[in-house]
C-alpha cells in the first residue's frame, strides 16, 4: 500500500469527517506537531486521554500503516516555515487587517494543499470525458450550486453543449434524459452529498458519465461516480469553510475549462471569436 506523503494536510482535509474520539487526536497532532515528534504512542494516547489502539488506529485512518510511518512522514512536513502551517483562527479582537490576512493565507494554503492532494491523472480523464461528450451538465446545491453555474457559463464558450441546475427536483428529470453520450459533473459538499447520490445514480442508470468535485472523503457519491477530483477544506471552525471550498473548486473548474479549450485548439478559437463578435 501506497503511504501518503502528507499528515497535516490530511488531517486538516478529513477533519470534519471525524468522529469526536479521531478529533482529540487530530486536535493535539495539529497542536503539538513538534512535541510528538519525540512521543512513543503510549504517552500521546495518555496525554489525550484516549487508548494506545486508538491513536494507531487514526494513523490508519489517515491511511498509514502505522504511527511510525506517520511520524515520518510528520517530520518531513515539519521542515516547513511555521507560518505555513499555522491555522488561521477569526478571533474577536482582530481587525480588518488581520481579517483580511488570514483569509487570503487560509485561501492560498487550501489551495496548495489540494495541489499537493490531487491526482492529476485523474484530471486528465476528466478533461477526456467532457472533450468526447455532446452534452454536459453542471449539477450543485447551495454553494455547490454557485460552483456549477460558473462552470456553466465558462464551458458556454467551449464548444460543448452544455448546462447547470441547481434545483434537486430539476436534476433529477434532467439526469433521466441523458444518454451515454453525455456527462455530468457533480459538485457535492457537506450539506448536499445524500440528494446528490440520489441524482448521481439517475445520471447513470441513463449511462451519462459522472464526474463529482468534493472536499468529501467518506461518501457513497464518491463511491459510484466514474471520476472524483479531490479538493482540500481547511478544517477552520467557521462557516467560511464553505468559502476557502468554493473558492478551490472554482478555480478547479476554470482548470478543467483551459485544458479543454488548450485541446480544442482552433475549433475553441472560433467558438471564442464568435462570443466577442455578439459582445462588441
């Protein structure tokens, strides 16, 4: 088995599928990251105040084989600046300045997390399947939903038919009506992955393609789709996690777009030229 090559950024990436034991300790590894560094298992199971088979087992968890290996690859990620992996906290006492830093610094660390998480090859596929599609359709509830219309708009210009719905009663009919000429790109986050499962499977019950985006890891939407891009939420204790994960996923789309139209070469050219000719 493959060891992952990141331990805080996983963490921080499956925070919120936790559960309130794998929470203590996440808290005290994001915590004490140094302090560990020279801990046997034992006495961090006792500092957090929880069993030795449950600390090994969240190093599991996080799909190492065991706290050794963690450890490892902990020490490696620790060699980088502090202030990179300082999580950035809203407190009351902040100013508009101070605001306005931690969210750009929580925005550029969640994008070089999910950088530093994804897997390329499958992009590549992803990028194949709406190229060969004849219809592809953008599907999101409520922040997703804000994600998939963007991708509805940018893919307007690309040549490739296309549309977004952001209503759960409207996707469902229309994931009925696909063929398996067509694809759907699925944006799921917390608060929507079971509608969508419902929606996904229609999709390919119809033989469409499916594509999901999510900061999700333990979901049966991930299970079944034909390509899942992986994005990184911050783990912060705010509801503006919704806003670093947006943020991720559209720029993920605009990199989905660029590479269809840097495949398209002179046919998305065209397609561009006439879309400045109507605007002029």
């Amino acid at each position: 088995m493959e060891q992952p090559q990141h331990c805080l950024t996983r963490i921080q990436s499956f925070y919120p599928e936790f559960s309130e034991t794998e929470k203590k300790v996440a808290d005290y590894i994001l915590q004490y990251p140094e302090k560990m560094m020279h801990q046997p298992i034992n006495q961090v199971a006792e500092d957090i105040g929880v069993a030795t088979s449950t600390v090994f087992r969240f190093c599991q968890r996080l799909g190492f084989k065991g706290y050794q290996t963690m450890k490892i690859v902990l020490a490696a990620e620790l060699a980088t600046p502090l202030q990179e992996r300082v999580q950035e906290r809203i407190q009351e006492y902040d100013n508009e300045r101070a605001v306005t830093e931690k969210i750009f610094n929580t925005s550029i660390r969640t994008f070089k997390d999910t950088i530093q998480m994804m897997d390329f090859s499958l992009v590549k596929k992803a990028v194949n399947i709406i190229l060969k599609a004849e219809r592809v359709e953008f599907y999101g509830i409520g922040n997703s939903g804000i994600v998939a219309q963007d991708a509805h708009h940018k893919f307007i210009g690309s040549g490739v038919a296309t549309v977004a719905y952001t209503d759960m009663y409207l996707q469902l009919r229309a994931a009925t009506q696909l063929t398996e000429q067509d694809a759907v790109v699925i944006i799921a986050d917390s608060g929507s992955h079971t509608e969508m499962l419902q929606v996904l499977e229609a999709a390919k019950e119809a033989g469409a393609k499916t594509i999901v985006i999510t900061n999700l890891t333990k979901s049966p939407v991930n299970k079944k789709a034909d390509i899942v891009l992986r994005t990184v939420t911050t783990g912060i204790e705010t509801r503006s996690e919704d806003i670093f994960s947006r943020i991720v996923q559209l720029s993920l789309i605009d990199a989905l777009y660029t590479s269809v139209m840097k495949s398209k070469k002179e046919t998305g050219k065209g397609t561009i030229q006439k879309l400045k000719r109507i605007f002029e």
